[in-house]
C-alpha cells in the first residue's frame, strides 16, 4: 500500500470512529422540561444615541425620542442613558456580550448625517440581542431621507416600526390627539380652540379658534376630518372640518341639543343624540346626503353614541334605568339592551377595536375613573384610581386610554394603558384642557 | 485289497462249496420222491413228467437258489459291511471319546484357568473397586469443600450483587430527586426571566434546545419548533441566556444528565407580582 492510500485508510477510519462517537453521543437523550410560566414584564431594551444627533437641538435626537415613546408604551423598558457606555452606530460594531450583561433582550443603533442644509439621511438597525444565528441578529435595518422639520415625525415613525416588530402589534407613535384648550383672556373672555398635536402632545396646532364653547370633537375613521360641536351661532350645532385645510361643513342643525357625533366605521354615517323630536335620543345622519334615521326612542335622555367595530351596534348613554348606564341597541333589530350593571354610573363608553371589552367612565367610591369592562364575562377592572376622570378616548390599537383628569382647578391630559401598568401625563399648552379625542391610524 | 476280501472269500467259496453239496443232495433228494410214506398209497394218478417242465423247473429251482445263495451273499456282505461299518463306527468312536476325554479335559483346564483368572479378576476388581471407593471418598470430601467454597462464594457474589442493586437503587432515586430538583430550579431561573408578550394565545409553545456547558453557562439555544408566533419565541431565547448559567449539579455523572436540554415554552400563567 502506497503513501496515499494508507492515508485515505486513515480518513476513512476516523471519519467512521468519529460518526460512531457523534452516534453515541447524539444517543443521549436531552432532558425535558415544560415551562408554563413567565413574567408579566416590560421587555428590555437599548436605545444607543444616535451617531451624529448630539448636533440637533434636544427635542429632535432621535434616539431621545424613540425611547420617550418606548417607555411610555409600557412595553418596554429603556435603559437609562447612564448605563450606556458603549455607543456603536454600525452592526459590526456591536458588541453582543456586553448588552447581554446588561439584560437587554433588544437594541437600537443607528445614525444620522446632514446632507444639506435641509436634508438629513437617518438609519437605524434594531437588533435582538440574544437571538443565536448570527445573520438573523438583525430584525430591522432601514434608512431615510427627510428634512429637519420632518425627523420628530421619523422619530415616531421609526417607534412605530420597532413596537411593531417587537410586540406584533401596530404602534401609535405617529397618531394624533384632538382636544379642547380654553384660554381664560386677559379681559375675562375665554377662547376655545381645537388643538391637533402628535400623540406625546407635541406640536400642537390650532385647527379652530372660537369665543363660543367647542365641545365633542370626533376623528372620522380615515383622519382626515373632526366632527364637533359648536355653539358659534349660541346654540349647538354639528360640523365637520377638513384636518389639512380647515374647510368645515355644517352637519346638523336641528332644534335643541344637536350633540355627541360618533362616525360609522365605515365613515359615512354620525350618529348624534338630537332632541328636536323628544328627549335626546340617538339619530343616524348620513354624512353625504344628510338624511336622518332615528335609532333610540323613548323619554329617557339617550346620549354619546358610539359605533362598535362592525358597524352594526351603537352603545350610547341612557338614564331610562334610572341611572346613567351604557346600553347597546341593534342597528337591524332596533333591540336595546343594558350592558352595565356594576355601579351606578357609567357613562362615555366605547368599543375596543377587538370589539370584545369597552372603555367608560365609571363612578366609584373614590370618584370618577376610567374602567373596562369584558363583553363576555362582564367583569369590570378599573383602571385609573382619582377623583374626577372624563372623556376616555381610547387608542387606535386598543391599548391605551387618553382621558382629562381635574385636579382641583385645572384639567390635565393622562393616558393608562388598558391593562393598568403605565400612567402618564401628556404634556398641553397652559390653559383648560378637556374632551380629548385620540386619532385612527394614519 | 485281496487281503480285505480274504475273508469274506474264503467264507463265500466255503458257501458255495457246501451249496453245491446241498444242491446236489437236494437233488438226489428230488429225485427220490418224499420220504413221507405215510398214507395208504392211493391210486396216483399218473403225472406226465415234462422234461421241459423239468429243465423249467430245475432251472427255476436253480435260479431260486441262486437267488437265495445271493441273497445269502448279500445278507453276508451286508453283515459284513455292517460288521466294517459297525468297526469303523467303534473306531469312530473310540476315537471320539479320545478325542472329547481331550477336549473335556482341555475344557476342564480352561476352566480351572478360566477360574483362576476370574478369581484373579475378581481380586482386582475388589482390590479396584476398594480403591474406587477411596477415591470417591476422596472426590466426594473434595467435592464438598469445593461446593462450600462455591457456596461461600456464591453467597458473597449474592450479597455483593444486592449490595450493587442497593447502590444502584440509592442511586436511582438521586438521579431522580436531582432531576426533579434542578429541572424546578431551571425552570424557575428561565421563568423570572421569561417576559410574556402582551397579545399572545394561551395554547401556542415554542420549542428549544439549550446546551450546556458544565458549570451550566448557556453554550447556545435552538429553535426546534416555532410557536408561528415570532416575538414568543424571541422572549423565550432570550430568557435562557438571561438565565445562564443554569443552575446544575456539580458532580460530573449528574450533569452529563443536564447538557442538552429540550424546554417547551407555554404562557400559560405568570409569576404573581
């Protein structure tokens, strides 16, 4: 046998002592275990300051942002800036080790160049930390090109990209919030104006400015317009106006309370609690061609109708009970029936958009507070603990509830998330703020 | 051969000599009518004698006595052959006596031989069977102490087997008692780390397989069979490297049990805050 030969034996040998011994081995069988239970934790995570956003002012660093918005998602749990001592802008970078001793499961790096005075390029890399094949490390990479004006809005763009990747579910970082702000003036009048502003309460704009009372506004399911309630001409009338350009339509003006307008999901119809006829009672208006349709009768006060996801119930307010409770009428059958039952008073109610629980404001022996309640079960969680709650409006992806909170002479904007964990103020121009309505998707 | 027939010739020719005397006395004698006169002489009748009937008659008288002398020959011959043969017969027999008194004697030496070899056999059998005995005397002491020693071993194999069999009981029931306790504490440490999504159904399970490295340090975490559910597992991977290192037994025998670890996720509750 020549030298090759002996050689090839060889290989062969050990590669067949080798197998015999990874059989051996593969022979053993992995322990099993079953893990039923978890935490009910926010999810970890890192958000490194972005490469080059130390140049732009505070309130456009991206990474500042991002984790403002993570955090106050309830989610998540951002580590504090301090603890970040490493600040990799590139994937290569990284540094896996190192944000695994920080317990962070994911991470977001990125970066941001001027391309011209007015054009900047953003790129951002979420990573999960612990995942073990290497190439599937990167869940989102991605890169922009906006103008400066536009990066605020990217911030919460990019929040909503990573909150979907991260929880399955649609983000609300670039939805909008409606509100009423009332500003007493110097001489003692007052000025009501519809403010639009980013859904942490940043940039608000007016879209309305009256001396007369602007009440119930309401998001149309595509968001481009607001229907509310305007006591211009001294007494309540419904219109509509245009988000972008601030044309305004007149919807209904019938004698007596023209109030509460809620739109089909389907946007073309609002149903609006008039009481030209009677008592208030719930009407449905077509948007188009302004035909009415009577849904609730009776001489009880039936009032803030609100339409459930599939568009073929309303629940709306009514004290025909004896107290303010939430009730919900069949829009084919015209049936009514009582949903609450715990308390007596419950009021402002509306659908989340499973169609499965609703959101009210529910009296307790504490005050007025925000709850929800599950269709099915009937069970009833309160979910904020103060005195004088109003106006729940909920989230377009049902996990939050925006409300005005009184405390003593003035009102503030508040959110809690719809399990109860997360609580926080949203930030409005001074003055008296209430009734706030929280945009669709976009 | 004359000499044989000498004899029975001399005794023939004597026959034949006193035959022709007789003969011819007998027919002198024929001739003579009967010396019998006895009766009254009757008238006799006259008989014609034929000389043919004569001749025929002497002649059948002749061949009668011939007849006779043969037949006397024959009886002689015979006689003397059976007087030969009753000779030969005694010779014949003589001879055998001699011969059986020989071979009985023969016979009887053999046997007195025969005898004394038996009985000289027989001593050696005895002698041998004595022996024989001893020997199994021997065999059977020997055998004895072998099947005690056997029997003693026997019983130490016994008693070492169930000793072994206690071992490996006790053992056992470690390995058991190790296995529930680290795989609680495992569970344990991978379920405080483990975040649940938010929105996730109940019934869905991811599926991994960890390695470990002796000491319990996650060596790295597979996914062998998704939940369809991608953030699940996520949380669950990165539960088990927030864990590590897992806690595992020490002894080396006992972690070998632990270095691949097959976990199902399953959010069915969580730890009460």
């Amino acid at each position: 046998m020549n030298s090759t030969m002996h050689q090839w034996l060889m290989v062969v040998i050990i590669s067949l002592l080798l197998s015999l011994t990874g059989q051996a081995v593969a022979q053993t069988k992995p322990f099993e275990l079953v893990l039923t239970r978890g935490v009910d934790r926010a999810q970890p995570i890192a958000v490194v300051p972005f490469a080059g956003e130390d140049e732009l002012p505070e309130d456009q660093q991206l990474s500042k942002i991002i984790t403002h918005d993570l955090n106050r998602s309830g989610q998540f749990t951002s580590l504090p800036s301090q603890a970040i001592t490493q600040f990799p802008s590139q994937v290569d970078a990284v540094n896996y080790q190192y944000w695994r001793q920080h317990l962070v499961d994911n991470l977001i790096i990125g970066s941001i160049e001027q391309l011209s005075t007015e054009q900047y390029r953003v790129s951002f890399t979420l990573l999960n930390v612990f995942n073990p094949v290497a190439y599937q490390q990167i869940l989102l990479e991605k890169s922009f090109i906006v103008s400066k004006g536009e990066l605020r809005r990217l911030a919460h763009h990019i929040s909503d990209l990573v909150y979907q990747e991260l929880t399955g579910e649609r983000g609300i970082f670039t939805t909008r919030i409606a509100y009423i702000l009332v500003r007493e003036q110097a001489d003692g009048s007052r000025r009501y104006t519809l403010e639009v502003a980013d859904a942490d309460g940043y940039n608000p704009r007016s879209l309305l400015l009256s001396t007369q009372p602007i009440m119930s506004p309401a998001w149309s399911p595509d968001g481009k317009h607001i229907a509310y309630v305007s006591f211009e001409k001294r007494r309540a009338e419904i219109y509509t106006v245009h988000v972008a350009t601030g044309k305004r339509r007149l919807i209904s003006s019938q004698v007596g309370i023209n109030g509460a307008p809620a739109w089909s999901p389907d946007g073309k119809r609002l149903a609006v609690a008039l009481s030209y006829e009677n008592q208030p009672n719930i009407y449905l208006i077509d948007v188009h061609s302004g035909y009415i349709e009577q849904v609730t009768y009776g001489t009880a006060i039936d009032t803030e109708p609100a339409f459930s996801p599939d568009g073929q119930k309303i629940i709306f307010t009514s004290d025909r009970g004896g107290t303010p409770q939430i009730y919900q009428v069949d829009l084919t059958t015209k049936k009514v029936e009582r949903l609450t039952f715990t308390g007596k008073y419950n009021t402002t109610a509306q659908f989340t958009p499973d169609g499965q629980r609703i959101v009210m404001l529910h009296k307790t022996e504490l005050g007025f507070n925000i709850a929800e309640q599950s269709l099915h079960t009937g069970a009833l969680q309160v979910l904020t603990h103060t005195k004088a709650a109003e106006s729940p409006t909920l989230a377009p992806n049902g996990k939050w509830v925006l409300y005005a909170d009184r405390q003593g002479g003035r009102s503030e904007l508040k959110i809690v998330s719809i399990e109860g964990r997360v609580h926080e103020r949203i930030p409005t121009p001074a003055g008296y703020v209430q009734e706030p309505a929280w945009s669709p998707f976009f | 051969m004359l000499s044989e027939y000498k004899l029975s010739f001399l005794i023939s020719l004597v026959l034949h000599s006193a035959l022709i005397v007789l003969s011819a006395f007998s027919w002198q004698s024929v001739k003579a009518p009967s010396t019998e006169p006895a009766a009254p002489v009757e008238i006799i009748q006259a008989i014609t004698v034929d000389e043919v009937a004569i001749q025929t008659e002497m002649k059948r008288i002749q061949a009668e006595r011939q007849q006779q002398q043969a037949a006397e020959l024959a009886r002689q011959q015979e006689l003397e052959r059976k007087a030969a043969q009753a000779k030969k017969q005694r010779e014949a027999e003589a001879k055998r006596l001699a011969e059986l008194e020989a071979q009985t004697k023969k016979i009887k030496q053999q046997q007195e031989q025969e005898m004394k070899r038996l009985a000289n056999l027989k001593a050696q059998a005895k002698a041998a069977e004595q022996k024989r005995q001893e020997e199994e005397k021997r065999q059977a002491e020997l055998q004895q102490q072998l099947a005690q020693r056997q029997a003693a071993l026997q019983k130490k194999l016994e008693e070492e087997q169930r000793q072994q069999a206690q071992l490996a009981a006790e053992k056992e029931r470690q390995l058991q008692e190790i296995i529930q306790r680290y795989g609680a504490l495992i569970k344990q440490a991978i379920g405080q780390q483990w975040i649940i999504p938010d929105n996730v159904e109940r019934n869905l399970s991811s599926t991994l397989l960890i390695r470990l490295a002796p000491g319990g340090s996650v060596v790295d975490v597979q996914l062998i069979q998704s939940s369809g559910h991608p953030q699940l597992d996520r949380s669950a991977i990165a539960a088990v490297y927030k864990a590590s290192p897992l806690p595992v037994p020490r002894e080396e025998e006992w972690f070998e049990k632990f270095r691949e670890v097959k976990l199902t996720v399953r959010p069915e509750e969580v730890f009460a805050r």
